[in-house]
C-alpha cells in the first residue's frame, strides 16, 4: 500500500478519552469489539472448562494463562486467510483477584506458575470479512510451563556462569518469567523479553551484579522459594539460576514440539522485547530496550546474514553476533534544557549518536569482561563504556517502511530528584511523568554505528497545561496521551502506540492510538481505543487492510480484589444474574478483536 495515513483502509474518528474510573472497553463510531479469547479459556481437548472458585493448577496449566502481554497473529500459510496462529506471553499473576481471599496457598502459588509463560492457539474465521474464534485442541496449541525446556544458545551457552546442580549442562533452562513484550522476526518467529525475572528470586543481594539487577535477600512477592529451592539462589547449587533469566527468548509458533531457544548473544537485562529488520548488507538487525529508571537502549547486530526463505539458517541468525549500547548526544546548549519539556531555541530535541560496543566479532570490546561476563552481566558491562541513560525504554521498533526506530520512553519519576541525573536534550523532562518518543535515522546501512535522532513527541495533555510537543502538530488537535509501552505499524507506515500508566498522570483509562509519521500531519495523535479499569494496553496488532486491530488487555481491575472487583472484562455478567456457559463475573485478562460493525 502507499505510504501515509490517508490510504489506510482502517478511517476513524477518535473517541474521547475515557475516565480512570470507567470500566469500560471503548472503542469509535461504527466498530465492535468481542475478546477472542480469555485467562482460563480452556486450550485442549482434555482442558477443564474454567471454574472460577475452584481454580486448581492443574487446570490452569491447560488453559489460556493470566496477562497476556506481547501478542502477534500470522496467518497460516494456504489457509485463505481463514486460520492464524495466535501467540502471547503471560507476563505476571494478580493473585489478589485470582483466587478467594484465603485460598489453599500451596495452590495458588502453583496455579501463579502455570498462568505465567507464553502461548500458542490456532485461530479461525469464516471468510476474511468475519472476526476470529480461536480453536480448542487444534494441532498447533501449546502452553509454555515453568518447566518446559528452553535451550541456551550462543556464546553463554556452557559456561559456568550458568549452570546449576539441576542442569550441569548450562544450556538447558526450566521455564521463562516476567516475559513483556517482543516482537516477530522476518522468518516467522516470535521474539519475547524476560524482564522483571527479578522478582521471581531470592538472592543474597550483596553482590554488584545482584544489585545492579535489582535480586535481594527479601521474600518474593509470590514465594514460589517455598516450593522449589532453584528460586532462592543462596541455596547449594542454585547460586547461578538467576542468570538463566533475563534474556530474549525466540520461539517457533509453527512446531508445537520445536524447543524454544534463550538468546545469550543478545545480552541479559530486563529486557522489554526486541524487534528485527534485516539490514541492506543482509545481517539482521535487532533493537532492544532495558526497562528500568536510567537504563539503557541496545542494538544486536548477527554475524550471519538472512536469506530469503531458507528458514533454517534464518533460526539460528540471533545466536551469534555484536552487541552494542546508544549513547545520545543533543545539538542544543545544556542551558537551553529547562527539564520542562519547553524546546530548545533551535526548535527540536534532537542530535547525534553512537553506538557502543560491547561484544564484536566475538570479542569482548569491554576492558576486564569477558565476553561471557559482558553478555550475564550486560548491565555491569555497559556501565564501563559511558551509555546514555533513558527514560525506561519499552517496546523499541523499526519502521519497516523507512528503517527509523522508534524509541518508547515511558516514564522517568526519578529523572532530576535527589542526586539523580537532571534533564538532557534526550530525556528532556524531570520527574517524567508521561513519556516520549525517540525517533533514531541510521546513518547508512541498519548496521552503522552512527545515527541521528529527534523527539518525535513529548507526551501528556494539552488540555490540563503540560507541555508537550508533537513534531510541530497544534496540541490542541491531538488526543492527550501518556507512559507510552508498546508500539506496532500499520501497512501505510502509521505508528499504533499503546499505553501503560495513563490513570496515575492524565487520569485518563490507558488506551490505543495511532499517530501519522509523515508530511504536513506529523505528529498528529488520534485515540482508536480505551481499555478498562486498571488496565494497560498491550499488543497492539493492526490488520488495517481489514479494519481490524487487536489489542490484549492486560490486569484489568489490578487494584480490586477477588471480593469486591474493579473491574468486570470482559464477560460484563450483569450483577445478579447466572452466568452464560464460559462466563464470569470478574476480571479476565483477554485478547479483543477490534472490527467494522
Ligand atoms: Fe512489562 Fe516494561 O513493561
Ligand atoms: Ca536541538
Ligand atoms: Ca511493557
Ligand atoms: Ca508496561
């Protein structure tokens, strides 16, 4: 399709936003929405139907699981568009509206396990103009568990900094936590981030790297210790499990018995996601963010290169290459970089940067590391070199109609108190509350070490006096939005931004919104969708060629409890009435199709 927002199939006029107090699923004039499928909704043949209050484990671990975070749907080749596979990871557990106050806790901290990981479901529709039903026992549904076997690859691979009394190898890994967001690579498989995997963990908590990594001696949240010993590293043989987590994981949605890998090549941190675009030398690019106050953004190059259509050496392009870290550098003098968010005199947040490096050519460029002690203890290593600290980088993505990336920022409160770094032209805001956009042009070839940047957009809303900025676009034209997370493109090239955090700032309910890249509407910001109460926006998946998008609504009524909740999603069972087969009256994280209609 042509570039540019106009020749889009997918015209709408923006909903206004909606209060945090809503518990609602909003979209625009002349759209519908249905979730197409729901924590619980049962995956096999063999899966128990979900019964609220008398959730068990067993059951929960053959069933579609809690907070369905990244999520992409591919069609299946041959199939006329009338089946897809579906995949999502299930970032965390929201106990508290899970299971009744005082439930068995020896249960709910199994069934917490089995909702967490990633899944697979095959899904089907009529023709290309009906909405999609996801299909119970189809060939390629598969949960990923706590146990499931996931190989280390790269130069980690074997090393003694990862092995354990459980797996002397140090390259087979139980299970995959925390996982955010991720991304689906040119060869069709899917890209997921372990980020928070630290509190999945006890650890002595004294050691730089454990410090650095945010791993301490306190109880986790959900005690998982209790139950097996590799989640307390101070226990004999486990003092490594926790750096058996934290990296990107790559998946095939294709081969239900394939073995999902782990990426050590691509560093280990609280990685949001990764994204690929093949670069004109033909190596694939990957661009990743480290989500955390002050953190930094990173950027994989493979050794190998893509070839067209033979997936086999496609697999194996993300276990072996060069790792680099941003490093920002703005045009404008310092003086000039109030920490309001107000422009420069020049007229732009915008400038130069670098890239780097930490691994090339199998060598470690990071003096005192190895190359295996810069890719464990990714963070400890960037320190060395004098990166750029950001604004919590998310979802980090290439526009594969231009090659720019997108850098989400989401938030910074800490940027500019106490003794913590102050506004710079790239993070322009203190206490940061609602995030921006770093727009970075490669110089040359995808691979370069050397780029130019500019703010894309400084967040917030027009209309309650922050300062904000869209490229240029009159702020009184666009929808207020805020702690931008996750990003996708549609066919024409347009940026679909979704939210995470918009209730605590503009006091609006988190939503989706799409926002033209180019010409004389750059900047522009419009609203396709409000999510419920509670809840972030994740996905998002645009189909705009069929009108469609899809989103997962990830801890709708988070701040409920099992008692008394926040939210009804999606089933909105009317109080006082039973239930229609499959349906409840609670929360449930789902994944919803958007559609003309
Ligand atoms: Fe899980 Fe960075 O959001
Ligand atoms: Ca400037
Ligand atoms: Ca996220
Ligand atoms: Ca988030």
């Amino acid at each position: 399709a042509k570039e540019g927002f106009g020749n889009s199939k997918l015209q709408f006029t923006a909903i206004k936003p909606v209060d945090k107090a809503v518990d609602a699923f909003t979209v625009p004039e002349g759209f519908t929405w249905q979730p197409i499928i729901r924590w619980g909704d049962p995956l096999f043949n063999d899966s128990p139907e979900f019964d609220l209050n008398n959730q068990t484990a067993a059951a929960q671990a053959r069933q579609f699981g809690y907070n369905n975070d990244y999520t992409d749907i591919v069609e299946i080749p041959g199939s006329k568009g009338r089946r897809a596979v579906l995949f999502t990871n299930h970032e965390y557990t929201n106990e508290n509206i899970m299971v009744p106050a005082g439930y068995d806790p020896v249960e709910t901290r199994a069934i917490g396990r089995a909702a967490h990981g990633l899944a697979v479901v095959e899904l089907e529709r009529k023709n290309t103009t009906k909405p999609w039903s996801y299909v119970k026992g189809a060939p390629l549904n598969r949960r990923y568990l706590s146990d499931t076997t996931y190989e280390l690859t790269g130069p980690v691979a074997g090393s003694s900094l990862v092995k354990t009394v459980a797996d002397p190898s140090g390259r087979a890994i139980k299970g995959t936590f925390g996982n955010c967001s991720g991304g689906t690579t040119p060869w069709g498989t899917i890209l997921s981030g372990e980020e928070n995997f630290n509190g999945y963990f006890v650890s002595a908590g004294t050691s730089a790297s454990d410090k650095r990594y945010g791993l301490t001696a306190k109880p986790t949240a959900r005690k998982w210790e209790l139950d097996d010993p590799r989640f307390d590293t101070r226990n004999a043989g486990y003092e490594n499990e926790a750096n058996r987590f934290g990296w990107i994981v790559e998946v095939d949605p294709f081969d239900p018995t394939s073995t999902p890998k782990k990426r050590s090549a691509m560093g280990r941190f609280k990685h949001e996601g990764a994204n690929v675009i093949v670069a004109e030398s033909g190596h694939v690019v990957a661009y990743m963010g480290d989500d955390e106050k002050f953190d930094y953004l990173y950027k994989f190059v493979s050794k190998g290169k893509y070839v067209e259509g033979d997936r086999r050496n496609n697999m194996n392009l993300l276990s072996e290459g060069d790792l680099y870290v941003a490093k920002f550098t703005g045009n404008s003098p310092a003086a000039e970089i109030t920490g309001t968010g107000a422009l420069p005199a020049d007229g732009a947040f915008d400038g130069t940067g670098e890239w780097l490096p930490l691994v090339v050519g199998g060598k470690s460029a990071v003096p005192g590391m190895s190359v295996e002690e810069v890719l464990v203890y990714t963070r400890l290593a960037a320190d060395k070199v004098g990166p750029t600290k950001m604004d919590r980088c998310e979802d980090v993505q290439p526009s594969l109609h231009t090659g720019k990336v997108y850098v989400v920022c989401t938030n910074n409160s800490d940027r500019g108190t106490g003794t913590k770094e102050g506004a710079t032209e790239v993070n322009p805001r203190t206490q940061n509350r609602d995030g921006h956009i770093v727009e970075i042009t490669e110089t040359g070839d995808q691979t370069s070490t050397l780029f130019n940047w500019t703010l894309l957009m400084v967040c917030g809303d027009p209309a309650q006096g922050d300062v904000t900025y869209f490229s240029g676009y009159p702020a009184d034209k666009v929808s207020p939005i805020s702690c931008p997370d996750n990003v996708a493109f549609d066919s024409v090239g347009n940026l679909w931004i979704s939210t995470d955090g918009a209730p605590s700032g503009i006091g609006y309910n988190d939503g989706l919104f799409r926002v033209t890249l180019d010409g004389a509407e750059r900047g522009r910001v419009e609203q396709f969708l409000s999510v419920p109460r509670d809840a972030e926006t994740c996905g998002p998946v645009i189909h705009d060629d069929e009108r469609t998008v899809f989103v997962s609504v990830q801890h709708p009524g988070e701040e409920g409890t099992f008692e008394a909740p926040h939210s009804f999603f999606p089933d909105y069972v009317p109080a006082g009435t039973t239930p229609a087969p499959g349906q409840v009256r609670a929360p449930r994280p789902s994944v919803v199709q958007v559609f003309r209609g």
